[in-house]
C-alpha cells in the first residue's frame, strides 16, 4: 500500500445524515448496490440480527490505531489497484469512547467499499480532526465533543436514483453483495451516539463522514 501527503480537500454536496436519537434521513451515498430478492427465512433472520440491540463494550479507543488496523488489513487489495493511501491524521485527537471490535467493523466496511469504487485506482484519502464547532448534550448539562473521521475516495460515485436505498438492508448492486454492510454501520454508529454524513458526486467520488463522542 503506497502512502502519501495528499492536498486540500475540495468541497462536497452533503446527501445524507444521521443525528443520535433521530430517524435517519437519507440522500445519498456511494456504495454500488442492486435490489436482490432473497429467501423469507434468510431476510427474517438477517433483519433480526440487525435489528437487535449489540451489547457494546465501551472503553477509551484510539481511532488512529483502529484505522491503522483497517488500513493494513487492506494493503493487498489497495496494492493491487494501484490506490495511493492518504493518511490525514490529526496529532492531537483524544481517545474516543467506543466498542472497538464494532468499529473496526464499520471502518474496515467502509474501506472496501472504497476501494472497490477505485477499480481503476487513484487515492483514498482517510483524515481525522477534532470537531469544534458542535457538541451533543448528553444527560444533565455535560455536553460532549466529538471527533470526526473522512473517509474520501474518487471512484464511480452512486446514481441519483440509489441515493434514496442505500442505508436500506438488502439493497445492493453487487453481484455478490448482501446489502447489509452499511446499514450495519449506520446501526453501530447509532448505537455509539455518533454521526455519519455522506457526500457524493457521480463520477467523482463519495466521502463518508463519521463522528464519534470523546472519551470522558
């Protein structure tokens, strides 16, 4: 996996956006997705396990190695099509409170994804930062900072027409897929307290934007 010192990011139109406690409102994101039909006894079973709460073990995580983690699980796959890993990571970003297994798993998610959208290469830029501007007030009058995590790819982007489905389970245009992997995430995100925005361009390429609470 080649690594490098990418420029400024360039601006995106924001598509979608989940708050804590919110219903999730979608506009899109870039994931390459196909409608399926699939057995009832397997879409029962899948559905339930996504639907039921996951008993989260919560502790001071840093993200950096988790996405240090992530990002050499996939050297191989991103070696292979010629993408150049761009590492933005802020020095300074404190601990996270998170289940670090889960979100490994939204991470490493999100990582393929994006290199499967770059099949003809290019780079996938990964930054971290301390939000400044926003907190989420949690129980009594704490609030709590967040920190937020980019993951920016400059593949196909996703058709006008998916953007209203891809959170959605079973919604997928993989041949192979099983349209589960994001509303896993959306789902483990959630049950952090975090956000996730998506930005998107047809043709240009997708950003997802994770923010995630500070440890106390």
């Amino acid at each position: 996996m080649k690594f490098a010192t990418p420029g400024r990011h360039q601006g995106r139109r924001s598509v979608a956006e989940t708050l804590p406690g919110s219903r999730f409102i979608v506009a899109g994101i870039c994931q390459h997705h196909d409608s399926r039909s699939r057995s009832s006894g397997q879409t029962h079973r899948a559905a339930s396990d996504l639907s039921r709460p996951t008993k989260l073990e919560l502790t001071p995580v840093n993200i950096h190695e988790v996405l240090d983690d992530v990002l050499l699980l996939e050297t191989q796959a991103a070696d292979e099509l010629s993408i150049t890993v761009k590492k933005r990571f802020d020095p300074s970003l404190p601990p996270i409170r998170g289940d670090r297994a889960q979100l490994t798993q939204v991470f490493l998610n999100l990582v393929k994804n994006a290199l499967q959208a770059m099949s003809g290469g290019g780079p996938l830029t990964v930054t971290t930062r301390v939000e400044t501007d926003f907190h989420i007030r949690g129980q009594g009058s704490d609030r709590s900072r967040l920190i937020w995590v980019d993951i920016e790819d400059e593949g196909v982007g996703i058709k006008e027409d998916d953007l209203p489905h891809i959170f959605s389970p079973f919604f997928t245009t993989k041949n192979s897929g099983t349209g589960l992997g994001l509303a896993v995430c959306y789902r483990i995100v959630k049950e952090h307290g975090g956000l996730i925005r998506v930005e998107s361009v047809e043709g240009k390429g997708t950003t997802f934007r994770i923010s995630l609470v500070v440890a106390n």
